[in-house]
C-alpha cells in the first residue's frame, strides 16, 4: 500500500497560523493520506490561558477542515490541559474528531519543560486505515525505551513532531535515521524553521525508509512538502531480517 505524506514545514512567524491554514487547505485538496506538523509551532512552550485558549480554537478549527475527508492530520504539539494538569501533547485528527492524543514523556529540562508541562506515558499505537502509526516528541528521539515500546507494538510509521534547534541538527538527522534503521519503521520528522529570541532553527523535516535512506528531507524553507511512501517495502525488509520477532523473542524468554 502507497500513502502520500504532507509535511508542513512552518516558520515561528507572526503569520504562521495562517500560512498553516494555507497549507491545510492545499494538502487535502491533494488528497494526501497523512499531514503531519511540527511541535509547539503555534503556541511556543507556554502553558498559560492564553496559549491554551489559542491552542483549543486551532484544534477545533483542524476538526471542522478535517470533515468529510479520510486524511489523518497530526497537527504538531499543543498545550493540553487535563484537570490540575497540563501536557505537551500531540494531536491526531481525522475526519471532526480527534482519534489519538500522546502526551510527552521525557521533558527537555533545558528549555524549562519540566516546569510547565506534567510528565505523559509511553507511547502507544493507533490504526489508521491499515497501517498503525506511533508518535514520540522531540527530545524523546533520544529515548531508546519509547521506539522499543512502539517496535514491540510493530508501528508501520513513526512521527516526530519537533522544535529541534540548529546547535544539535546533527543529532536531530542521525537520530532520525537510526530509529527508523533500528525499528525497521517509518520516521517522519518535521520540524520548525526561524528564530527565537534564544535559537535557530533550520528544519531538516525528513522521511526515513527503514532501509535507512532519506525519502524527502527539506531544510531552511518554510513550506508544505508532499511525498509518498511505500508500506510493502518495508515487509519484505522485515521479513529478510527479522528484527522485530527476535526482540519480542527475547523479550518473554
């Protein structure tokens, strides 16, 4: 099965709302099975009322667009308030409803996470159509236990909603390939492009095959990006080599 993939690129301007609604409107008219955002691209990393006001009115937005098409909108990390609590979360919408939420685990203490959002779980799968996706956030790239969890729930594709600054774009590009070369996945990455008063940020939004290669990768341009990806070659890869089943050997023995 062949799935197109959208990956919106945004800047950390003021305009970007609608340079998102824009691309939105574009991408669906495209038909493309999956669209994918980066993290904290509306809000920044903020927990107050009106970041989380600004962060429900988007979404609400997203599930009246969303309506009457089959596409899957992973539209970045938002902040997600449950009771006392407040999350970095991910949201996945399809079709009005939100289908799938992943509130972050692993806070990145540097840029003052673990003062402003609640510690989330584990990831966990969700179908879609018939693939089953995973999402892990950013800094959690770095964190083996959250792709082994998704390896185990034998997840077709992995994205990575990120803010991944220029000082550590290496490590954002290697480690993107090698979860998908060593979960034999999927890894769709996106990223933001732009400044802040303290960072740079240049992209490098990326598709990795689980071969390793780079399907798409788009660096410095803010825009929405489009392309395919190719469900069976990955079978027969885990098929040839089969990874996944001597974990899960491993694993109960």
């Amino acid at each position: 099965m062949k799935i197109s993939v959208g990956l919106i690129q945004t800047g950390l301007t003021p305009n970007r709302k609608e340079f998102v609604r824009r691309a939105l409107d574009e991408v669906l008219s495209k038909g493309c099975q999956l669209i994918v955002l980066p993290e904290m691209w509306l809000t920044g990393f903020s927990a107050s009322e009106e970041s989380l006001k600004k962060a429900e009115a988007f979404i609400n937005e997203v599930k009246e667009i969303s309506r009457g098409t089959d596409t899957l909108i992973v539209a970045g990390t938002f902040p997600l308030k449950e009771g006392k609590e407040i999350y970095n979360a991910a949201v996945a919408i399809k079709n009005g409803s939100v289908v799938h939420t992943r509130k972050k685990l692993y806070l990145f203490e540097p840029m003052g996470e673990t003062k402003i959002f609640s510690r989330g779980t584990q990831p966990e799968v969700f179908s879609y159509m018939r693939m089953r996706l995973g999402i892990a956030i950013c800094y959690e790239l770095r964190f083996p236990d959250i792709f082994l969890r998704l390896v185990e729930d034998e997840a077709d594709i992995v994205i990575v909603p990120a803010q991944w600054p220029d000082a550590r774009i290496e490590h954002w590009r290697t480690l993107l390939k090698a979860r998908a070369i060593e979960g034999q996945f999927f890894v769709v990455g996106v990223n933001v492009v732009g400044s802040t008063k303290r960072l740079s940020f240049s992209g490098f939004s990326s598709v990795v095959h689980p071969l390793g290669h780079r399907i798409l990768e788009v660096s410095h341009t803010e825009g929405l990006f489009i392309t395919q990806i190719n469900l069976e070659s990955a079978e027969d890869y885990r098929k040839s080599i089969p990874v996944r089943r001597d974990i899960k050997d491993a694993l109960v023995s």
